[in-house]
C-alpha cells in the first residue's frame, strides 16, 4: 500500500516554473511595447508641431510673395525699361530686394532655429513679373563647436 500512495503523487513543479516563465515574458513584452508606444507617441507629437510650424511659416510666405507681387504689379507697370523699374522696386523693397541678382530674398522663422528662405526672381516680359527661384526650410542656429576635449588628431606625437 506505500508504493500506491507514492505512485499517485502528483509532480507540478515543472509545469509551474513554464508557467511563471510565460508570465514574465508577457508581462516584459507588454512593458516594453508601452514604452515602445510611449515613444511613438512622443515622436509624432513633435512631427505634428514640425509639420504645423513649417504650413505656418509657408502661410507667412505665400502672403509675403503676394505683397512683393502687388509691388512688382504697381512699379513694373509704370516704368518702360527695366533699369528704372528696377530702381523703383529697390525704393519700395528696400534690402529684401538684391538688384544686382535681380531676386527679391526673405527668411521667415520657425520653431527649433529653422527659417523658411523664399528666393523670387524678378522676369520682365511674357506678362511674368517673377520665377520662385527657391522655397526651403534650412537650420538657421548658431552652432558653438566645443574643443575643450583634447581629442587624437591623427598625427603622432613624439
């Protein structure tokens, strides 16, 4: 009778241990894909702030170029060479206008030390007043390089 009793013994010592094995990876997984999705989250955050800054500032410039266009209406218009309609555009525009390019320039600021830069160049004729030249976003920070870390310059040094 003490070798049945013995025989009936049930072993879940191993079954157990996989148990808590699959818990703990799940419940590592799950942390994991929240901090994966708390990062997301960030990251499409200051994309969103980005994308609203840079339509922002592309709001700024298409207003901008719809000012120098009623000034390049008015002045061109009166004026039958293009010297002195280009005088009269410098008197108006004053130092966005580059005459000896013939390209009117702004910067418009945005958020995190970027500028929008519009470049329009002025076209006389073929009823054109102008040509966008260029129109982009460039990092317009200050950049301060730190050299106080003495670093190997390749050279050897004897």
């Amino acid at each position: 009778m003490a070798r049945e009793s013995g025989g009936g013994k049930v072993n879940i010592g191993a079954a157990s241990l996989v148990l808590i094995f699959i818990v703990l990876c799940l419940a590592t997984f799950g942390l994991l894909s929240l901090s994966s999705a708390k990062g997301d989250l960030s990251l499409a955050e200051r994309q969103a702030e980005a994308v609203s800054a840079y339509y922002e500032a592309d709001s700024k410039g298409q207003e901008w170029v719809r000012q120098v266009d009623a000034v390049l209406q008015e002045e061109m218009g009166h004026f039958d060479d293009s010297s002195s309609a280009s005088d009269a555009v410098k008197a108006r525009l004053g130092e966005i206008y580059h005459q000896d390019e013939g390209m009117v320039v702004t910067d418009i600021p945005m958020e995190r030390g970027q500028s929008l830069r519009i470049e329009l160049t002025l076209v006389c004729g073929e009823g054109m007043r102008y040509q966008i030249h260029s129109w982009y976003v460039y990092d317009s920070g200050q950049y301060e390089i730190d050299n106080s870390m003495p670093v190997w310059d390749g050279s050897s040094g004897a």
